[in-house]
C-alpha cells in the first residue's frame, strides 16, 4: 500500500512559530511531526509516500533530504494549494490501481497501521473508505461523526457550535481507486474532503477507531499539550 502526507498546511494558528517553519516540522518532544508518520507508516510496511510541499517547501525538501526514508519518498509542489481532495485527484497516477492511504500529517497520532489496513479490507459491502476516528476533548474543533452498529458514517457535522458527540474524524483515511473517478466528475482541481467528499458518501464509510492517540495541534494550546501527553 502506498501512502499521500498532506504537508502543505500554512499553520496560521501557530504563529510566531510557523513564521519561520512549516507545521509539519514542528517539533514534539524534539522530533519534527513529519518524521512520526514516516516512522509509523514506513515500519508497519508502507511501501512508498507521497508528501506535498507548499509553504517553506524548501524545508521541506532539505528535510525529507536527509530522512532515512528517502529512498522511499516522492514529493510534489503545489505552487497553489489544491485542497485535500484535489491533491488527492492530482496525484492519483502514484496511488495505481490499489486502495492508498491519505493523512493529515499536521495532527500527531500513533496507531496500529496493520490493524486499520485489516479494518478497511474487511469493511462492508459498499464502502469505498475507511475514515479514523478517534475520541476528542474538544468537539467543536472537529468533524464528528454519528455511525450505524457496523460502524459506518451515517452523519457528519463539521467544526459544528453544539456537536452531538465526541466521536471524531480523524483525518486518517484508506481511499479505494473508485473513489477517485466520482472526484475527477466534479470538473475542478480543487476539492476538500470534508466538505465536499464526505458528505457525498454518506452510508459508505467504515471507520477504524483508534484508541491509542492522536491529537491536532493546529493551537499553541494543543501544541502544549501534545508535549506533555504524548
């Protein structure tokens, strides 16, 4: 399976510290947040990531430079952000004819990549992704997610003022092939997945929850705490 890091955030909420460095290369206990989705994707066997570059790319690249992953990253610049979705759609000659997985690596999490490969593999009939979720402490931040007794999204309210639930997307997804000829029927490069794809399909995503961690840090204030917690 190969992967998508969406890395081209511009991290406005953390600023002064994103002044002078991207989101992804924020460090958490020393250690850049890019570098704890190589690890985790690349030791349970991922075979190739993609990592889009947009603001400080050339951090970005100096980084990725001197991983010890780099034979196995691929990069591509976005001179104007796409959205999710549209990095997706415009990138999905890497992905082949195979599911793929598609991060948000601005968030900082650890889970079993196996156990959510094995979740999407034996997901219901009719579901085209597998969305994670997880349990957040701050629900009006997030997408949350209402879901049948097989665990598929029957709803969704985005960042929404009375959320019914804590029960969140986690921005973690595993995405089949189909999924990217519906996109491409939109007519437009750019796209975002939770407000346009999401939504759109309805009763056809599974989920995989993970209990183990993961956290935004879009805040100064979520930053602190992932230093603490994690």
């Amino acid at each position: 399976m190969r992967a998508l890091l969406l890395a081209g955030g511009l991290g406005t909420r953390l600023r002064p510290l994103t002044d002078t460095m991207p989101k992804c290369l924020v460090p958490i206990r020393g250690v850049p947040l890019l570098d704890y989705w190589l690890d985790l994707l690349f030791g349970a066997g991922i075979e190739r990531a993609l990592v889009n570059t947009h603001y400080r790319a050339e951090q970005v690249r100096d980084h990725l430079a001197h991983s010890r992953w780099r034979d196995r990253l691929d990069l591509v610049h976005e001179e104007h952000l796409l959205g999710t979705g549209g990095t997706v759609l415009a990138n999905r000659h890497f992905f082949g004819d195979e599911a793929f997985i598609v991060a948000h690596a601005d968030n900082l999490t650890r889970f079993d990549v196996r156990a959510f490969q094995r979740r999407h593999a034996e997901r219901p009939q009719g579901c085209l992704i597998t969305m994670m979720t997880f349990d957040t402490d701050n629900p009006r931040s997030c997408g949350i997610v209402e879901q049948d007794e097989r665990g598929v999204v029957t709803a969704f309210h985005e960042k929404a003022a009375d959320p019914p639930g804590t029960r969140a997307n986690g921005a973690v997804y595993i995405f089949e092939p189909p999924l990217l000829d519906w996109m491409a029927g939109l007519g437009k490069p750019v796209i975002d997945l939770s407000t346009e794809v999401i939504p759109a399909f309805l009763g056809r995503i599974a989920t995989f929850h993970n209990t183990d961690y993961l956290r935004d840090i879009g805040t100064a204030d979520s930053l602190v705490r992932a230093q603490q917690d994690f």
